[in-house]
C-alpha cells in the first residue's frame, strides 16, 4: 500500500514531537507508539512490569534493552501496526536497540527516521515559558545534554544506513506538519 508509513520520529524535549506525532499518525493512518507512554500506562496499572520500570524511570535510568526490545517486538506485531503501519516515538534509544528494530522489521522495513530539528536555545527558551516546576534552568539543561549524548549516536547511525531526514521544526503548527509530511511523502514515492 502507497500511503502505508512506517517511520520513527526523534526531537528534543520542547521540539514539539508530541503534537506533530499525533497528526502524522492520523494523517497516514499509522498508530503512534511511544515507550514512554507504553511505560507511563503499565506503571499506572501496578503490573510486575511496571513497577520495575518505574524503578529505572525514577531513577533517571533507561529500561535495559532486552525489556524494552521485547516490549517493541510485542507491540509491532500487533494487527493495528501490521496493517497500518507505525510511528515510533522514544525507540530506539540505544545502539543495541537499532540494531534490534531494523532486525524486527527487515532492513527495508522502515521507510524514513525524523529528526525533528528544532536549535537547543529554542527549546530551552519554550520550556523556560512553561514554567513548569521542574523547569529550572539547571534540569532543563541537563535533559537536553543526556538528550544529545543518547541520540546522537542512534541519528549517526540511521544516518549511515540512509534512512535519516532532518525537518526545521521551527514554525506555526501548521507549517511544521507541511515540512513534516512533504518530507515523508517524498520518501514513501521512494519506496
Ligand atoms: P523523555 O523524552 O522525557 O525521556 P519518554 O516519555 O520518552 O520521556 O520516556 C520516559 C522514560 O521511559 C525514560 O526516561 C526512560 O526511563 C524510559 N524509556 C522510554 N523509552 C525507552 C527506551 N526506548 N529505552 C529505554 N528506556 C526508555
């Protein structure tokens, strides 16, 4: 099927990737699968699962690849994104999950990896604005700086593999989503 996506989407904290994923997932009618919200949902329900993860998310700590892995596995072989696709939000994070999901999906099987680019004085200056309590200076900094030091090898790495497209995440809403699904249909015309 043409329109069937099948994508991973990064960008900072405050690069607005929450609210372009929920309209790439409607638009290309793929479900948007985010661990953290994966997570968030099992530490609520109390399950065994959830409270060891909650013991790593707490702690500031990644879940361990094998968990993690297994839980992507699970999740992508579900009716929902066999048929329709994904939009992956939050995997990969780590080399070792890569290497996992492009053995997951075969290696034609993911069609784009997003960097959704917005510059770090730009979201620190959003999240500066919401005034969140856990926005000090400080914290802010040091999420961005843990943000560069994981990704930035996972973006390297998708990048080597040609499978990495940076999109200006500055911009109204609108403007960004037009960037945003230019930049996809382009590569879905690739396929
Ligand atoms: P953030 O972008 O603030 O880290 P997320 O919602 O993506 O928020 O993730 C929240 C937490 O869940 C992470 O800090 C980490 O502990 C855990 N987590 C989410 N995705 C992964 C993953 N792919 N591998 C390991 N841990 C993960």
């Amino acid at each position: 099927m043409a329109g069937r996506l099948r994508a991973v989407i990064f960008g900072r904290q405050g690069a607005g990737k929450g609210t372009q994923s929920a309209r790439l997932s409607a638009h290309y009618g793929a479900p948007h699968i985010s661990t953290g919200d994966m997570l968030r949902a099992a530490v609520s329900e109390g399950t065994e699962f959830g409270r060891k993860a909650d013991e790593y998310m707490r702690g500031g700590n990644l879940v361990p690849d094998d968990v993690m892995i297994g839980v992507v596995r699970e999740r992508l072989a579900k009716p929902d994104a066999v048929e329709g696709g994904f939009l992956l939000d939050g995997f990969p994070r780590t080399l070792g999950q890569s290497e996992a999901l492009l053995d997951i999906t075969g290696d034609d099987g993911i069609d784009v990896v997003i960097d959704l680019d917005v510059p770090l004085d730009v979201v620190t200056a959003r999240m500066k604005g919401r005034g969140r309590a856990d926005d000090t200076d400080e914290a802010i900094a040091r999420r961005l700086e843990l943000y560069e030091k994981e990704t930035g090898p996972v973006l390297a790495w998708f990048e080597r593999r040609g499978k990495l497209v940076t999109v200006d995440g500055v911009g109204t809403e609108e403007e960004v989503f037009a960037r945003l699904s230019a930049a996809v249909d382009r590569r879905l015309g690739q396929r």
